[in-house]
C-alpha cells in the first residue's frame, strides 16, 4: 500500500518509547523515504504529538517542512546526542534504571 510513495512523514509521540517505533517504521519503510516531524526541541512540555500541536495552534506546514531524515542507527551524531540528553533531563519518569 506505502509502496507508490517517494516520502513518507512520521510522526510518533515525542517521548523515548515514540521516537523508537519512530526508527522502526522508517528502517521497515526504507530511510531513503522517511522524513520525521519533531516538534520544536525546546517546547517538550506541551507538545507530544500532531494532536498536542494541532490543539496548540503550531504552524504544522512548518513542522513538516522541517522534517528530517532518521539517522542511521550505528553513526551517532552531536545533534542526535544533545537532543536525546536533554530529553532524558527533561522527562526522567520515561526512562528505566
């Protein structure tokens, strides 16, 4: 069904469980296609997904064309680091240990 598509955008839950189904779906559907759609790094409280957004009157078209690529699962990058630290700081009850 996904096939006829040159991209594809996702957009999971903006929490550690939600950007790891994220990967998973694009590594299934092919990286070449995938884009992910990440709210604004620097507003995590109110915005956990389209919904969240949507509801909060966030510019979706700029979202969306903000869109990355998923990185490749072996080559860890500074960006991808300082992002998931402060994710980490930012949200303790969804991480274990």
């Amino acid at each position: 069904l996904l096939e006829r598509f040159d991209t594809i955008y996702l957009w999971m839950d903006n929490d550690g469980p939600g950007q790891a189904a994220c990967d998973k779906f694009a590594r299934k559907l092919g990286l070449n296609r995938c884009y992910v759609v990440k709210p604004d790094s620097r507003d995590t409280t109110r915005i956990k997904d389209a919904n969240d957004a949507l509801r909060a009157g966030v510019d979706m078209r700029a979202l969306i064309a903000a869109a990355e690529k998923p990185e490749h699962q072996d080559i860890a990058t500074f960006k991808h680091l300082r992002e998931q630290v402060l994710h980490e700081i930012r949200h303790p009850d969804e991480y274990n240990g």
